[in-house]
C-alpha cells in the first residue's frame, strides 16, 4: 500500500504564540477575530527563528499585561511545550490554564476557576510585569492592604492561598523559584451564622414559595446548597420502611453518601416530585422560573430579602446567606434542637454534612459543642 502523505501540523488555537516560516516571524492572532498580529521584543523588533519559543511567549505575555490580561488570561489554549516563567504574569496565566483544565475535567469547581482568575488578573495588573526573581512577600502583602474592599480576615487569606497556590503550582510543575515560601496568612476562622428560629419564620414569610422550599430544606439537612441540594433529583430519592433517604454526590468532595431525612422533609419532597418525577431530569428544588436554582440567582435573592426585612446594617443578619442554613442545621444537631437537648457527636455530624470529622470539629465544635466539656469534668473526677 502506498504511504499516506504526512499531515501538516495543526497550527495551535487563538491566544497562542506561533511561528509563520513565511515571513520567518512569531505572531499571534487574538481572542474572536482572525487576523495575525506579529510578536516583538523589547527593542521593538520582530522575533524571528523558528527556535525562539520561548523569546515569542514572553512577547506575548507583555501584550497580554498592556491589555489588562483580563481576556487572555482565560484562553484554555494549551502550551506547545512547557516552559520556565521569568514573569509574574507568566505565572499567573500558567496557573490559570491548570485550573480552566481542571475545571473542564470536573477536578475543580468552575466558580472556583473563576475566582482565581478574578484574583490573578488583579494580582498581574499591580505587579504583572516584575520578574518573578524580583518578587518579594512584601509586595504581595502590601497589595492585599492596598484593595479597600479586602478588609475581611478570611477574604485576605481567600487571595492569599490563590497566590501561593500558583507559586507553588510553578515550583512543582515548571522548576520556577517561589519566592514566596513564608508568605503568612490570617488564621483560619470560619463565619458561622446560626439564624434563629424567629429569624427563620420571618425568612419564610418574606419570601416566594419555591425559595422558602429550597431554604427550608437547606436548613433541614445541612446539605451544601448549590452543589448538593439544587441538584437533587428524584433519581437520588429513595423510600424505605424508616423513611426517606437522598443520595447526595457533592461535586465539591467528589463522595456519595446517603442520608436519611426528616419527616416534614420527607413530606416535602414527595410534594415536589409530583413535578420533577424520575426521568423528567428536572431538579426537585426549582426556582420561580422552573430552573434550578444557582448561586448567583440564590445571593440576589437573598440580598433582596435582606434589604426588605431591613437587616442590611444589622450585625449578624447582615451576614447571613444561603450558605448560614447549613451552619444553623449544624448548630441545632450539636445543641440537640430536634432531639430534646441530646447533641449528636461530630463524627455523627460530619457524616451527614459531608465533612471529616477533623473539618467539622475545626468549624462547628470548637464553638457550638460546649457539652463536650461534659466528659472531660466527669474523667477528672467532678461531679458538680
């Protein structure tokens, strides 16, 4: 048989930089058109030779900086051959690129990738175009200081693990020095917010039905609410002589894990399913629209719900959210709310939060399980 003829190499995807042995010059062709645009360096002279990869990416990455690196940063285009990043900007987009891979292959949760670019894209725009060998740990804390709305402890630490996770992310995978190794970050203090039960009544009485529904469950079983609850179908529902049980897949863990649940739950999930039944492929908690519910449709609710309940400058209801439901769930199972006052232990209630127990003593014990203290007075020997 007569061989096939080779085929050409596929040139790489918009975003990249590539070679054109025509002109014998680096180009790349941006972002949503299709015309070429030619790499220079420093000088302002057009790079040339086909084995100078590495001088084109780092042209590249100065455009991408004078443009604010907000669209390029997101290209998912694949590297034609890994190299070492001498660019804080450099490595930023490295990171970028490990983290849109992951999130397409499922491995990370895609509002996660986004903020990552959220915080990378602000990072480059200060300190972008410094080598990463000039990079010192002062200049990241004084840009974190520097962002008026990042006075939160927590949202300091957020920003701060984005940063060191790409430092680190080039250390391991590209060889690059992290000059960021004893970077410091606020200690870790979770923000918990227990809605009353006042506070809960008024909650349901200002809302629509199907929101009352899907926060109502949401308090009821502790189910993380847009990644395990609003994607309960009625697949996942199962009857058995004790009661219902839900098998949740949280796509945050990755784990399944089935969970009985409580009665006026169980009540109410047969209710809905009369209009989400097996194989309809529709949610059982859906918003008014009949779609399921998504975090960016659950926070503009509830910001809604605060400002007409007047909670806005009241602390702590200003702080509450969709995500306070499932920490009330786990302050009621430690204070035993629905069990007479007999609190369940944190193994019992990481299990059904989906947690480690370290997890959920490090969020929830160290401040709601005071009647642990119970066994250590009994084991010193004091009985008042």
């Amino acid at each position: 048989m007569p061989k096939k003829p080779p085929q050409p190499a596929r040139r790489q995807r918009r975003g990249s930089a590539w070679y054109w042995r025509q002109t014998d010059c680096w180009y790349y062709t941006p972002s949503g058109t299709k015309t070429r645009e030619p790499l220079l360096d420093e000088t302002g002279r057009h790079i040339r030779g086909p084995d100078n990869n590495q001088a084109a990416r780092l042209a590249l990455a100065r455009v991408r900086i004078k443009q604010g690196l907000s669209p390029a940063i997101n290209a998912a285009a694949e590297p034609s051959a890994p190299i070492k990043p001498s660019l804080v900007a450099s490595v930023c987009s490295e990171y970028v690129l490990h983290c849109n891979r992951a999130a397409a292959a499922g491995r990370m949760h895609p509002d996660h990738a986004k903020g990552v670019v959220r915080v990378l894209n602000e990072f480059c725009r200060y300190c972008g175009a410094l080598p990463v060998a000039e990079l010192k740990r002062g200049h990241v804390s004084e840009w974190v200081e520097s962002v008026p709305s990042w006075r939160s402890p927590v949202t300091r630490r957020n920003v701060l693990t984005t940063i060191i996770s790409a430092f680190r992310h080039a250390e391991s995978e590209l060889s690059v020095h992290n000059p960021l190794k004893g970077l410091t970050k606020p200690s870790h203090r979770p923000r918990l917010h227990s809605i009353s039960p006042q506070d809960e009544q008024a909650i349901y009485d200002a809302v629509d039905p199907a929101f009352r529904d899907f926060l109502f469950a949401a308090l009821h079983t502790g189910l993380r609410p847009f990644c395990e609850l609003a994607k309960l179908t009625a697949e996942h529902v199962e009857e058995t002589p004790r009661g219902m049980l839900w098998r949740i897949r949280s796509s945050k863990t990755k784990k399944v894990r089935k969970l009985p649940v409580r009665p006026e739950i169980a009540k109410l999930t047969r209710r809905l399913l009369k209009s989400a039944s097996a194989g309809s492929g529709k949610p059982i908690f859906r918003n008014p629209q009949g779609n399921p519910w998504k975090k960016s449709t659950g926070v503009k609710y509830f910001l809604r719900l605060k400002r007409e309940l007047e909670w806005t400058g009241d602390d702590p209801r200003s702080r509450y959210s969709c995500y306070s439901c499932r920490h009330t769930f786990a302050h009621r199972m430690l204070s035993g709310y629905w069990n007479d006052g007999l609190g369940c232990s944190i193994e019992v209630l990481a299990e059904l939060m989906g947690d480690t127990p370290k997890t959920a003593f490090d969020h929830y014990g160290r401040e709601w399980a005071r009647h642990y203290q119970e066994p250590l007075w009994a084991a010193l020997g004091s009985n008042s």
